[in-house]
C-alpha cells in the first residue's frame, strides 16, 4: 500500500501534502487530550509498536500476503489524534531510513495509511460500539468492522487520487472494482489481527484500551452484612463516552454518503445492476410494471426526468437521512422512556 | 522491512558523503526526487543520467551496489503494478514481442518503474550514509515541530526495543512448531500483537518514570549542533543542480 515516487504527478502529491500537514496540525494539538503529560514517549512507543506489527505479514489469497496497516488497531488502543500522529511518524521513518513509500508521496501515503485508516477505523468502531452492551469487550467486535472498513477506504481513496493525479487512464470500474476485491480480502486478515489484538489487550489491561475508556461497569462493593453498594465511577482523564455528542459521528457519515451519491455516482457503471441484467437476458424485464412513482423526476436516479444522476443521489441521500432522523429519534424516545423506570439494585 | 534493525541500515564511513551535515543532505534528496518526478517520461535518456548521478554518489559513498539492489525489495509490490499497467490500460495498442499492449499504459508502467526505483535508491544512499540519530537533528533543524521529532526519536529508540522482543516472541513460538502459513496461524499473530503491546506499553511507562526521576520536563536536551557551511550546501547541492539541468534539458527536448 506504500505509494512509491512518480506514481502520481506532483500537484496530487502536493494537495495530498498539504491536506496531511494540516490534519498533523490539528492532530498535534488534539493528542495532548488523548496522552496528557505522556504524548512524546507513549506516542513514540505506540509508533516503535506499529512499525513491528507492520513487519507481520499473514496470507490473503493464492501466493498473496498482506501486512497489517495497524490504523484502526492504534485508533481504537490509543485514541484517534495519537493514532494519526503515530502513523504519519511511522511512514516518514519507513521513506526516509527504509527507502518504503516515496520521498515525494510521503503525503499521500501519509493521507492514505496515516489519515483514512484511522478515521474511518475510528469513526465505524465508535458507530458500531453505541450498538453494543456498555462493556470493555465490546471493543472487540467494534475494533473488527473498524479494521475491516478501514482498508477498502484508503484503497477507494488511492483509487480516486490515481483517477485525479494517476499516471495513465484506466477504466474506472475496473481498477476500482480490483482494488476494492483485493483490500477487502486484506480487510477481513487486518480485522481478525486487530480485533484479536485488542482482546488480548482488553482481557488483561482494558485501561490500556482508548476505545474502553468508560465502559467498565461500575464497582461494586458488598458489606459484611451482605448489603451492596455501587462505588462512584471513577473520573477519566478524557472526556467521558457516554454524554458526547453523536453529532460528528453523524456529520462525517453524512458527508462520506454526499461524496458517494453526489460525485462517484457519475462514474458508476451504466450497466444494468446484477438483477436487471438477469431480467433482460431470462426475458422477464418486460413484465415488471413501472413502479407507481415511475413518472416521477428522480425516477432511475434522474434519468426520466432528465436531472443529472449526482443530484438525484444528493435528493436520495437526504431523503434517507430524514428519515432515518425520525426512526432514530422515534426509537431514542421510546428507549428513554423504558429506562426512566428507577433500576433495581443489582444482587450480587 | 525483514528485519526491523535501523542500525544495519547505516554503513559506517567517513566519505565525503558521510561527512556532509545530515539536513543538507536530506535536503538535497528531496529536491532530487523533486526533479524527477517532474522530468516527462517520454525523455528515456535523463533518467539514464539520473541512474548515473546516483550511481556517482554511490561510488564516492563507497555503498556497494550488492548492498542497495538487497534493499530494494521493498518495491516489489509497485513493480508487479507497473508490469501489469500495459495491459489493463485503455487506449491505442501497439506490438511488443507479439503481444498487443496499450501505448498509454506502457509508458505509464515505465514511468512508475523509472521514478519509483531511482526514488527508492536515492532514499536507501541517505539511509546508508546518515545515522538514524542525526537524521532526526536534522528534522529538529529543518523546523519540524519539535514534538513530532520526539515522538520519532522516541519511536527510533523504542524500535530495537520492540522488534527484539517481537523476535524473542517469534522464536518461542517456532519452537513450539508454530506454521505461519497456516491460516489458523491468524489468531496466535494477534495475540502475539496483543502481547507485545502490553509488554511494550509498561516497559515504556517504566522509562518514562525513570525519565521523569532524571529531571525530563518534555523536551530532551540538545548537545551538539552540526552546522554547515557554505562549501556544504555547495558540495550538497551537485546532485540536485546536476539533475535539474537534466530535467530543464528534458523539457526543451520533449
């Protein structure tokens, strides 16, 4: 996955340069929350651990082997902002000293391993996490769809990057659909490492894990007299899981859905889908009716009413949200309502 | 990436290359690879010259080419690409050995080849001539912020560390007659993973406290200062002015 020089032409490799300073920029300043006094030699251990890992190579198909990118894994063990940080030193030490990724693409690599993975790792594990019961453990499974949509991301942005910047045309569809095979093969060894990993870490340090930070059940003390009482939580460093807004969750989701539906739905395959094109060859497409909304402007993604088809996923795109907004919202109401009823003490 | 040692990369000397003050010379790099990456790829004859150049700055490095051409496997995975590139670009064909493969794609095969291997050769001479240790001075003078260049000294510190307790790890395992081939090998790799985070997790808590006890307040000392001279950057900068008059030549040319 290390980009090497010459790969893309050199406004891509500046753009991608600048994007990842600035994202270093803000990193440097968020991570004194994520390590407090600790930053420098905690975020250089974290950066000596991926590098090793890195070196661990496992088996993704016939004669293929991928290596662990680690993005996710360092997101989810030491916090977004150190992860970022402690990849982009990674891959500098990897281009300069090892000759591993180009001088000249260090920023893109840099925006592809050091950004992508870690965002998106750290983003799905946090969507997914709020899924999940309130314990340590379920950082397990969130840290696994984290790793595994991890790596087809960075593979779907090197994809974009090379269309914009790339040396030569290739069919779209083609290279993205390879990319897209290939990495999530990769994506499925990367997930199974990294959530191993952090049950290894989780079952006997979960304090160690960012990710848990707030999820270990409260303590609680038993009497001699065989009364129960819940000890205070204890206060993090951090700020706490429960109580943060879902808010840029949300709004990241939102903006990578805009992208989608708006921009890549131009480049998409005008071939008919699986379906379609089963019904046109067996002969049954004929007898589909056109649905009752057929007439409508947006019908086939803008193609009846002549709208250009990234609107018309914008249009979709927005729909969906609304309504997901009331589902969600009509669900959180009633949630809150059933646990307004005061808990019962717990035996124990 | 075989083996995670940063020291076995350096090779000791004291060449004219060696003696050059390290944030020149990664200057010097950097524009280099700048210039070549810039060079259009249909002037065949100036990457010559720059395979040349390097080749000069090798010979008077006293970097053996056996030693370069064994670090260069890193690229391997890039090189299979740009093989592939000629037959899945679009385009025109063309005939080459019989077989059809498209115009465009050849030339962008020969192009990631070209400026991928003479990138990769120029890092792996900086790498051979400069210590780990000074290149990270060099960074701290090339006004990166400063707490970046800690976390990579850090990390360059931690790095023998940990690869040699992964190593420790790795030899146990096979001793158990462990198969990494296998794809049951999956589970005991993570949690070898796991392991080795906790282990190095504490021992860096541990160096930490003995820092803290030896008065580090987050920033570690300076002690010596290279500086460099005018005659340096002059002497330093053969390389990248040679390879521009190359590339400005290119331009004209194409």
């Amino acid at each position: 996955m290390h980009v090497p020089d010459g790969f893309l032409d050199v406004p891509t490799s500046i753009a991608t340069g600048v994007v990842s300073a600035a994202t270093i920029a803000v990193a440097l300043k968020k991570s004194r929350q994520e390590l407090d006094e600790k930053t420098a030699p905690m975020a250089g251990l974290t950066a000596a651990f991926v590098f090793a890992v890195q070196m661990l190579n496992f088996p993704v198909g016939v004669g293929t082997s991928g290596h662990l990118m680690g993005g996710a894994l360092a997101a989810v063990l030491v916090g977004p902002w150190t992860a970022v940080l402690v990849l982009s030193v990674v891959l500098t030490v990897q281009a300069l000293v090892f000759a591993d990724g180009g001088l000249t693409a260090l920023g893109t690599n840099i925006l592809l391993i050091g950004i992508v993975t870690v965002l998106v790792g750290w983003l799905v594990s946090k969507a997914v996490l709020r899924l999940m019961p309130t314990k340590p453990t379920s950082v397990v499974p969130a840290s696994f769809v984290g790793a595994l949509v991890s790596v087809p991301a960075a593979a779907a942005v090197f994809v974009l990057l090379y269309m914009v910047g790339g040396a030569t045309e290739l069919p779209f569809g083609a290279l993205m659909a390879t990319m897209l095979g290939w990495h999530t093969l990769i994506g499925l060894g990367e997930a199974v490492i990294t959530a191993a990993t952090v049950g290894a870490v989780v079952a006997v340090r979960p304090d160690l894990v960012y990710a848990a930070r707030g999820l270990q059940p409260a303590l609680v003390l038993k009497g001699a007299d065989g009364s129960t009482i819940c000890a205070p939580e204890p206060i993090e460093p951090g700020a706490p899981v429960h109580g943060r807004s879902p808010w840029p969750v949300v709004i990241a989701g939102l903006g990578v859905a805009f992208l989608f539906a708006g921009v890549l739905s131009f480049f998409a395959s005008s071939n008919p889908d699986g379906l379609e094109y089963v019904a046109g060859s067996e002969g049954f497409l004929e007898r589909a009716r056109d649905s009752a909304v057929g007439e409508f402007v947006l019908a086939d993604y803008g193609e009846v009413g002549g709208v250009p088809v990234g609107v018309a996923g914008l249009v979709g795109v927005g729909l969906t949200i609304l309504l997901g907004l009331a589902l969600f919202g009509w669900i959180g109401r009633r949630g809150s309502r059933a646990q307004s009823t005061p808990p019962q003490p717990a035996q124990v | 990436m075989a083996d995670g040692h940063l020291h076995r990369l350096y090779r000791h000397g004291d060449t004219p290359v060696h003696r050059l003050p390290a944030h020149v010379k990664l200057l010097a790099l950097v524009s280099f690879v700048l210039v070549v990456v810039a060079t259009p790829r249909e002037a065949f004859w100036a990457f010559g010259v720059y395979a040349a150049l390097l080749a000069a700055v090798a010979a008077v490095a006293r970097v053996p080419a056996r030693f370069i051409l064994r670090r260069m496997v890193v690229e391997i995975p890039f090189v299979v690409f740009a093989v592939l590139l000629p037959f899945i670009a679009l385009g025109p064909t063309t005939q080459v050995l019989g077989v059809t493969v498209s115009q465009a794609g050849l030339l962008a095969g020969w192009n990631i080849l070209a400026k991928g291997t003479l990138g990769v050769v120029a890092s792996i001479l900086l790498a051979a001539t400069t210590d780990a240790r000074e290149l990270l001075l060099a960074l701290q003078r090339l006004r990166v912020p400063p707490v970046l260049v800690e976390i990579t000294s850090f990390m360059v510190r931690y790095a023998d560390v940990t690869t040699g307790e992964m190593r420790r790890m790795k030899i146990a395992r096979e001793s158990r007659g462990f198969d990494p081939r296998s794809r049951r090998a999956l589970a005991v790799v993570a949690s070898s993973a796991g392991a080795l985070f906790i282990r190095s997790y504490e021992r860096g808590e541990r160096v930490h406290l003995a820092m803290l006890a030896r008065g580090y307040a987050g920033r570690l000392p300076v002690v010596e200062v290279q500086q460099a001279g005018a005659a340096a950057w002059a002497r330093a900068a053969v390389l990248p002015v040679a390879a521009l008059l190359t590339a400005t030549a290119a331009w004209l040319t194409t």
